[in-house]
C-alpha cells in the first residue's frame, strides 16, 4: 500500500501526486493542513522529524524528499516511464530536479510567502517577533528572522527581489531549452516536467501569466498549455488546494503582480 502524507500549498507534495498520477498509481492520502500546524504533531513528527511534506509510507517503509520519493517510485514501477532510458536524457533529467531542490524551490517558498503567505499571516495579528517565534518551526533562529523580514516588508525585505529574477532566469531557461521540442528533455514528457510544472503552475496560481505571456516567453507558455491539457494535472495540482487558500493566492498575487513586473523591468 501507498500512503501519501501531503497538504494542497505544498509544490513537493503536488510533484509527487503527479508522479503517482502519471504512473496510475493508487494512492491512501493523509492531508494535513500545514497552514493550520498539523505537521507538528507527533504521530506525524514520528515519520518526519524535520515536520515536512511530502511524506511516503510503502509497506510500513517511511520515505521523504520528494525527489527521491519520485526516483523511488520508478525504480519500484518502471512502467510507465518518467526516467529518459537514454543514458545522457536521464542525466539531464536529473540535473533539472538537481536545479529545483538548490534553486527554485527556495525562490518559490520566498515568492509565495513575501506575495501571499504573509497577509494570511498578518491575518491573525501577529505583532512581535518573540510572538512570532513561538509559532511551532523546525527553521533555524536565522530562517526565522529572515521570514520575519519579510513579513514585515514583502517584497521589499532583503534578498526578496533576487530570488524573484532566480525564477525568472529558471523561466527563461526552460524557454530557451524548450525551441525546437514538445518537452524539457528529449522526445518524451519526463521526470523533468514532473519536476517544473508544479513551480510554474504556482505562478499562475497567485495570477502572474504575465512572466510568460503575450510573447515573453512563448515556448514556456506553449509548455505550460500542453502541461494543463494532460488528464492528470487537475486532479494532482489543483484538486487539492484549499478555497480559501486560492483565493488568498490569487487575490494577493494578482496585489502584488505590479511590484513584481517592475523588479523584472529593473533587471
């Protein structure tokens, strides 16, 4: 049996239900909300120490990292395959979830919360950074205070701006990558599309198509259409994501697309 600890705002979570959508893998799901702490508790604690989603339990046999979930996964079902057979595809398969784990995840988690996260935050009233401190974390002290910085300033806080062009440049790479081809890696929709779709699909979840439409970035945009046209991508990528969080998604997204375009328009 497969069992899939994962939450709706997670891109790593949705990474894995695509893969296990692609591969028509059934799946017993245990949702929790992390927005709300529920990757606090201890049952749950027991799996994953560091409190993070994705978590895979396969037979009793606990597995975390979505991207070794995923390499997991194929090893354990081949068919069909995600991972290029071609010895040079797969390596540059790879070296495309090597990119989102080092780079773009980071820039994602900054975007998302300096854009949006943070006005939910500022929701509750949360007026100190000592009241701030005693929400449930497993970051370090310096995580902390940077993530105060931001909520504080968004996107004006320091190092905000510079991981927002890191996306950008990551966009602008898939692009160049994707002249002349359907997907990021040889002939075949792979692992690597698994890996990006879910990155670009949170753009277009806080309502910023602009970073690739109207002839930006037209072979990115072309992708993301041939993305959303698959029959697994509503039920792995949007299906599980709260109202209220898309909504706050979109409504804050969409607030701060303006302040966005002009840190691009500055690069």
């Amino acid at each position: 049996m497969l069992e899939l600890y994962h939450h709706g705002s997670s891109v790593c979570a949705a990474k894995v239900r695509f893969a296990l959508a692609e591969k028509r893998l059934d799946w017993e799901g245990h949702y929790l909300d992390i927005l709300a702490g529920e990757h606090f508790n201890a049952q749950f604690l027991k799996l994953n120490p560091k409190a993070m989603v994705p978590v895979l339990v396969h037979d009793g046999k606990v597995l975390v990292e979505s991207t070794l979930i995923c390499e997991y996964l194929e090893a354990l079902f081949p068919e069909p395959a995600l991972y290029p057979q071609d010895p040079y595809a797969a390596y540059q398969a790879r070296l495309w979830t090597k990119a989102v784990d080092e780079d773009l995840h980071p820039a994602c988690s900054a975007i998302t919360y300096v854009v949006s996260h943070r006005h939910t935050i500022m929701r509750t009233g949360t007026a100190s950074f000592e009241e701030f401190l005693r929400a449930p974390s497993k970051e370090s002290l310096e995580a902390r205070k940077l993530k105060w910085q931001w909520l504080q300033h968004g996107l004006d806080a320091p190092g905000a701006a510079d991981r927002i062009r890191l996306y950008d440049k990551y966009l602008h790479k898939m692009d160049a990558e994707l002249a002349g081809r359907d997907w990021l890696v040889g002939e075949s929709f792979s692992i690597a599309d698994v890996a990006l779709a879910p990155y670009v699909n949170r753009l277009a979840m806080l309502g910023m198509h602009e970073m690739w439409e109207s002839g930006r970035l037209p072979q990115l945009e072309r992708w993301f259409g041939q993305i959303r046209q698959r029959e697994t991508f509503k039920s792995a990528l949007l299906d599980w994501i709260p109202d209220a969080l898309r909504d706050d998604l979109i409504t804050n997204g969409t607030r701060s697309w303006p302040d966005v375009r002009r840190i691009l328009e500055a690069a």
